[in-house]
C-alpha cells in the first residue's frame, strides 16, 4: 500500500511540475504577444504623430497658396492675361441644355401580384 501511496506522490509531483512549466510557458507567450504588440502600438503612434505633422503642414501650404490665389485673381484684367501670353479666343461658344420636362409629380410603386 505504502509503495501506491509513493508512486501516486511521485505522479503527482511529476504532473504538478508539468503544470507549473506549461503555467510559466503560457505566461511567457502571453508576455512575448504583450511586447510584440506594445512595439507595433508604439510605431504606429509614431506614425501617425509625423503624418499628423505632416498634414498640418500641407494644410498650411495650401491655405497659403489659396490666399495667393485668391490675392492674384482679384488683379486679374484682360490688359494683364494678354501681356502674360494668354490670347483672346475668337467666338465665345455657349452650350446651354433645357432642363428636363417632368412626366408627373406623382410617384408610384409597381406591385407585381402571384410573384411566387
């Protein structure tokens, strides 16, 4: 009975080490996962923080260049374009389409009876 007892213990010590070790090999994976996925966390802030820069200074560029447009465009005379190479175009053509005759203002739903 006694050498049950022992082999028993010393399957449970064996079982219980295993346990332990798978224990400490799921942690270590779950820990390895955490870091893996702090680092691409960190990048993409990283990221997203120079494209962010990035955007605010085209949105700048741009708000610049529309105040020169606009400053530029308010000059703008038929004396200036010709003297900066533009020509006059000869017959000024209009396209001009009729708008659309309504058929009726009533809408209506088609309803297709024994459609099974």
């Amino acid at each position: 009975m006694t050498e049950v007892l022992i082999n028993n213990f010393e399957y449970i010590m064996k079982m219980r080490e295993r346990v332990i070790l798978g224990l400490f090999a799921v942690g270590a994976c779950f820990l390895i996962g955490y870091g893996f996925l702090m680092e691409k966390t960190i990048v993409n802030t990283v990221a997203l923080t120079a494209i962010q820069s990035t955007l605010a200074h085209q949105n700048q560029t741009v708000s610049n260049l529309s105040g020169q447009y606009v400053a530029l465009s308010r000059n703008v005379t038929l004396d200036s374009a010709l003297a900066q190479g533009f020509e006059q175009a000869p017959v000024s053509t209009f396209v001009t389409v009729p708008p659309p005759t309504p058929v009726s203002s009533v809408l209506s739903v088609n309803i297709r009876e024994n459609a099974f």
